[in-house]
C-alpha cells in the first residue's frame, strides 16, 4: 500500500516537472480545474468532476485535484453539461480545500 | 439563438426533490443531458431540460431516489398539436396565405419616374391603350414589347427600363429634350432679307451675306430693309446683267427703348382660415370609394385637402385598396389693401423678372428710367428701359 502511494506521488513529481519544463498547461495533463470570475456576478468553470453540495449560499464542487467552494447570495446553475457549468449571482468567496 | 434551437427542440422545465438531488445533476452531466436555469428553494431543485433527454431520466432518477415532475412545456414540439387542435384558426391562417400568394399574381402599382416633358396621364393613357392597367396579371405583361412600344410611341425617350418589384411595375425612363426642342428653321432657298423688328439706331453692324442698305448711326423704323439677298451682278457697263439670291446674314445691334408697365391693384382677397374643420374617412379602389360614415359641410366657403394611401404587405407588395381621408377647411374670404412697403415688394419682383427675362435673351440694358406710382385704384410700375440687342427677322426675297 506505502509502496504504492510513494508511486503516485514520484509520478505527480514527474507530472509536474514535464509540465514546468516544457511550459505545457496545466490542465491538460494534471487535471487542473479552470475557474473564470466575470466580476462577481459570473463564473465559468471547466474540468470538474461534479457537484456535492448545492444551496442558494454556497455551491461546492469536486474538481479532479481538489473541491471548489463558491460562496455568495442568490447564486444559481445557469447551465451545467459535462464539459463546463457557469455560476451566477453574488459570489463573496471562492475558496480551495 | 442557442434559446431558438431550444425552442424548435422543445424543452419542459421540471422540479426535482429526494435523496440526491446534486448526484441526479452529476449524473445528467456524465450522460451529456444538458440542464439549464437550475434554481433551489427549500429542498427542491427546478431546471430546464431538453425534451428528448427527458425521456432518459428514468434510469438515472431510479438510481439517485429522486422524485421529477415537469411543471412547464415549452417549444414548437407542444405548440404545433395545439395549432392543429384550432381549426378556425388555421383555416384563416391559410386562406390569409392563399390571397397573399394569389394577389401576388398581379400588378397593383404602376409608378412611372425620369418624365419631365411628358406628363404622367399621358403615359397611362398609353399604357391603358397596351392593356396595361392597375389589377392586370403579371403573365400577361410583356415587359420587352412595353418597353420597344414606349420608345417608338414617344420620340422624345431616349431610354426605358421596365421590371416588376414584386406587385409594383416600376417604369423608369429618359428623355431628349434636345431633340424636342429642335425648332425646324426654313432654309430660304431662294434668298432672305433681314427686317426690322424694332425702332431704334444702329450701333454695330457685321454682314456676313447680302447687301447692307442701312449703316451704323442711322436710324430705323419696324419694318425696315435692313440686309437684301438680291445680290447684284453687274455689267462693264454698270447696268445689272441679273440677280444672285443669297440668304442674308449679319449681326446688327440697334439701341432702342422698350417699355415697362406692370399693375397691381389695391385691394385683394386672402383666405383666412377659421381654424373650424371636418374629417371624413374613406376606403375603396381604384375604380370607387366609399364614405365611412356621413358628415354635413355647412361652412359657405371651404376647400378640400385630400390624402390617400395604399396598403402593402411588404415593401413591393401592394393591396388593391385605398384608404384616406377628405378634410374640409372653413375659410373666410377677407378683403386686404397692399401698402406701399408690400407694392413695392411685389412689383420689383416682377420688375426684377423683366430684367431677367431681357438678360436671358441676351438685350444689353444702357439705361433704366421705372417709377412706382399709383392710378385710379391700383399701384403701378411704369417706365422706360434703354437697350442694345440683336436685331432682325429673316423673310424671303421678293423675287422679279
């Protein structure tokens, strides 16, 4: 089990050094998620995996590497497919756990 | 017009409460179903969804405990029954199409643009001729001939161009008026003399052709022989062996007066407008119009203003009707006195187009003399021009 968890960290270790090295986006190879603010009233996210928790204060999503909090009043999914979903209303926060 | 496609796909937007309800959206999404406006209040989410995925939701609402009602039917889809279901309605939608497609068959407007010598009657006099009329079908016109039978008929037009914009035949043509005007001048032949034509001296005199029997100086009287075209051939002797008849050509400029009179009286009438007016509405054809409703002109004086129009479905297409409306102006016929401030405007005006008209025909005005006065009930403007000009009419020889 160790040996395997040393493994997958030695791989990210590469993973990562190819990216920084040959200056290739990151969220293409590390699944990084991509989050677009348009001011505080809009945000456009791509590579995510789904939604765990949706209310009219906060929405939290999990995103390949990490979850993704919006935090904010009246916000709403104005459209949500596989690919992309885009968030509006009033985001306060945008926070990385 | 991603909202277009929606609509032409058709879309209900549903409520969606249970166990899960965020797996049910995550779900969607790994089955690419597209969601839109997802909203939450209290526990229960409502979205929009395409409505062929709907169809898919089973499965996934079987799998996370939720439970979906649609609330709303949105799109094409849904509103093509309900129109099936309105038979009126449709029936009158497609006896509107059937008239639009038939009224299109025929000519509802003819307009006629670039005639300035010809006048706008005589061209649908002539087109009316050719059985070419306001409510003819369009099969029947045959533009080509139409515009072969427009230039042979008027020899004034140069160009014509005919086409139909939709029910609209729009004739546009161009005009000679050089050709027009050509007056035919008699080519006298047998020789011409040059008269006079007014009173005056001679100031100048050029002869190109014929023999001078006046000299600069002298001076004339109308009806004077100014230049002969009976060309002497004399003898050794000096006795006239014959007569060579020429056409006489000469520049003679004479200085003589012409008189200015222009009047104007006192008094005029002017329509004053009492401001009191009646509308009557209308609607017909070409051929006749009727009143809607019937109003009583008792105004003793008033005029008429008339307007009219012409309905069109599309900016070429034209309804064989008109609509308008007659509007009937009360006026008082007021009597009114010119000052002597306004006479003299009036009459210099006209003075001013003496001069003009003079100036155009090429008279050199030496000298003015005009005065403003007035007689027996009306301003007059009276006086006395000096000018040189061209002088000389040309009339035939008498021959011996």
């Amino acid at each position: 089990m160790k040996k395997n968890h040393v493994k997958s960290n030695l791989k990210k270790a590469g993973k990562e050094l190819l990216v920084e090295s040959l200056k290739l986006p990151g969220d293409v190879l590390m699944g990084d998620s991509i989050v677009t603010l348009t001011g505080n009233k809009e945000a456009w996210i791509e590579n995510y995996r789904g939604i765990i928790e949706y209310t009219d204060s906060v929405i939290l999503l999990q995103g390949k590497t990490c979850q993704i909090c919006f935090e904010g009043t009246g916000l709403s999914i104005n459209y949500y497919t596989n690919e992309d979903m885009k968030i509006g209303g009033l985001i306060k926060s945008v926070t990385y756990h | 017009m991603i909202a277009f496609f929606r609509y032409l796909k058709g879309y209900v937007r549903i409520k969606v409460w249970g166990f899960s309800p965020e797996r049910f959206m995550n779900l969607c999404s790994n089955k690419n179903i597209l969601l839109w406006d997802i909203k939450k209040e209290d526990d229960v989410y409502f979205m929009c969804i395409i409505l062929k995925d709907f169809f898919k939701l089973r499965p996934i609402v079987k799998k996370t405990k939720t439970k979906v009602a649609v609330l709303e039917r949105c799109g094409l889809p849904f509103f093509v029954p309900k129109l099936f279901a309105r038979k009126v309605f449709l029936l009158g939608l497609l006896a509107a199409l059937g008239f639009w497609v038939i009224s299109s068959l025929f000519v509802w407007e003819i307009s006629i643009e670039g005639n300035f010598y010809i006048t706008e009657d005589k061209i649908k006099s002539f087109l009316e001729e050719k059985s070419i009329y306001v409510g003819m079908s369009k099969s029947n016109l045959d533009i080509e001939t139409l515009e072969k039978e427009l230039r042979r008929n008027f020899d004034i037009i140069t160009w014509t161009s005919a086409k139909l914009e939709g029910t609209k035949l729009k004739i546009v043509l161009k005009e000679n008026p050089v050709s027009h005007n050509i007056v035919k001048v008699e080519d006298f032949e047998d020789g011409s003399d040059l008269i006079s034509d007014v009173e005056g001296k001679i100031v100048s005199m050029i002869v190109r052709s014929g023999v001078p029997k006046v000299s600069i100086g002298q001076q004339i009287h109308k009806g004077d022989l100014l230049i002969e075209g009976k060309i002497p051939i004399y003898n050794e002797d000096a006795t006239v062996r014959k007569y060579r008849y020429s056409r006489s050509d000469a520049d003679i400029y004479a200085k003589y007066t012409v008189n200015v009179r222009e009047t104007l009286p006192f008094a005029y009438i002017k329509k004053e407008y009492t401001g009191r007016e009646k509308k009557q509405y209308y609607v017909g054809t070409a051929e006749k119009i009727w009143d809607l409703g019937k109003i009583k002109i008792t105004y003793p004086y008033y005029d008429t203003l008339t307007t009219q129009s012409k309905p069109k479905l599309l900016p070429d297409l034209y309804l064989p009707l008109i609509y308008g409306s007659f509007t009937y102006r009360e006026y008082l016929n007021v009597e009114h006195q010119y000052s002597l401030k306004e006479a003299e405007i009036i009459l210099n005006e006209k003075y001013a187009k003496i001069l003009s008209d003079l100036e155009e025909k090429g008279v050199q005005i030496i000298e003015k003399d005009v005065r403003i006065d007035t007689e027996s009930g009306k301003w007059i403007l009276e006086g006395v021009l000096t000018v040189v000009s061209k002088i000389g009419i040309e009339e035939e020889t008498v021959h011996e």
